[in-house]
C-alpha cells in the first residue's frame, strides 16, 4: 500500500472522520485499517518513542502549568500582565 494513501486515512481519522463499521468490518486487518485505528486513537511515534492514550505527549511548556500566578510568566516573558 502506498504510503501517501495510508498517511491521509491516518490524518483523516485523527481529525475525527470515523469510518462506518460496514466499512471497517470489511477492511478488518488490512493497512488501511490499521492506519485509521492508530490516527483515531491518536497513536504516533516520534524520535523513538511511542505515544498514545496510555503515553501521552507532554505540555509544550510545562513549566508554566506549575505556576499558579500567571501574570509572573507574562511579566517573565516581556508581557504585559493579564
């Protein structure tokens, strides 16, 4: 199967397309199935490792989640407090 092909069904899914279960009953097993699975569960890996539910990616700035006051990280960052 043609990576460009599996690669669309995977975004489409993770986008939240879900496929009718006539369709998935009838691509049980196959590459396309699978593609669509891991996108609709949020599967992926990146630089090795694997994330999923049970794994998920960390915050983009998790430091600033620590912090309760959020006019500090502003001030921090040459922003105007809220």
């Amino acid at each position: 199967m043609n990576d460009t092909v599996l690669h669309r069904v995977y975004l489409c899914a993770y986008g939240g397309w879900e496929a009718p279960r006539w369709m998935r009953r009838w691509l049980a097993r196959s590459d396309l199935h699978r593609a669509w699975l891991c996108g609709f569960h949020g599967w992926f890996e990146d630089a090795g490792v694997k994330y999923g539910p049970a794994n998920p990616y960390p915050p983009a700035d998790q430091e600033a989640e620590d912090l309760e006051d959020w006019s500090e990280t502003l001030t921090r960052y040459g922003l105007p407090p809220g």
